[in-house]
C-alpha cells in the first residue's frame, strides 16, 4: 500500500546537502520518472506506460518533482487538460546523478551482458564515460583523494592538503 508522501519521513531540515537531496529524490521512481524524462519522455502517458507504474504514485512524483522546480510542467491540450513535463535548470543538475547511477549499474550490476545504454557526447560524437575532475588541477576526483570537510573546517583542512600536497612533490 501507498502511504502519502506527506506521511513520510523528511530531512529537508538536515544540515547535509546529501539528505537534503534525498528527500526530493530519494525513491527509485522519482530517479526513474527523471531518466525517463532525460530520454525524451515528456508526457504522462508515455511515462506510465516506460515504466509500468500505478497513475497515482506518478502523480504524486510528478507533482513532487514540479513542486521542488526540478521539472517544469506545461498544458499541451486544454480539453481534456493534457501536461508535459520538461526539467528546469534545477532538473538538469540531477543529469549527473543519473550518469553516475548508470556507470555504477554497468561497472558493478550488469554481469557479462554489455550495457543497455552508452553515453554519447553530443559535442564530439563519441561514447564517454564522464569523471570527476578537479577544475583547479584537472585531476580526478575520487574517495581514494577527496573528502568532504565541515565548512567551519575549511581553512584547517585547505592547509593540511596544501602541506600534504608540498611533502608529496617535494
């Protein structure tokens, strides 16, 4: 059974970012509903029908999505009143969550089946695998290099990787 969104547990007053986001979209279906929009799907229709969910838990997740700016919501019939559903600048920040999720699913899901779907960029024509990268140093950023530092710690934690940074180059 379905409980309401309102009835579920909410961190959007948590001082963490990662949390935060999760109470936007923390469920498999609003994350769903998203690839499905970045694959073009922009009425409700055809997204019900990608992914074989029940109309109400996607009007609760559309309408979780509009309400939060992440998608933008627009009459394209007015007898009987039809919408569609395209992301805001807001939207298209959560593109990369889906690439990293989907690199994830093929590097440590997948078996020996090849991946379902390849990233083409569209700027050079060719299949990518995105990275983190650093935009001060140009190098990748991974758990094995980066951590993530209360902001009160910052100045603290900038000196030490500087003077860590000096003893391994010197």
């Amino acid at each position: 059974m379905l409980t309401a969104v309102s009835s579920r547990k909410t961190f959007g007053s948590k001082s963490c970012s990662i949390a935060r986001t999760l109470d936007v979209v923390g469920d498999w279906w609003t994350l769903l509903v998203l690839r499905d929009v970045f694959l073009g799907l922009r009425r409700f229709d055809e997204i019900r029908a990608s992914l074989g969910i029940a109309t109400n838990v996607l009007t609760l997740r559309l309408k979780r999505l509009t309400d939060a700016g992440i998608l933008e919501r627009r009459a394209y019939q007015e007898h009987p009143p039809r919408f569609e559903y395209s992301p805001t600048d807001k939207g298209r920040d959560l593109y990369a969550v889906l690439v990293a999720l989907l690199q994830f699913g093929d590097r440590h899901l997948r078996g020996s089946e090849p991946p379902p779907r390849v990233l083409v960029h569209d700027v050079c024509g060719k299949a990518s695998e995105p990275s983190l990268v650093c935009p001060h140093c140009r190098t990748e950023v991974t758990s094995r290099n980066a951590r993530t530092v209360p902001r009160r710690d910052l100045p603290r934690a900038l000196e030490a990787s500087r003077k860590r940074s000096r003893r391994t180059t010197s």
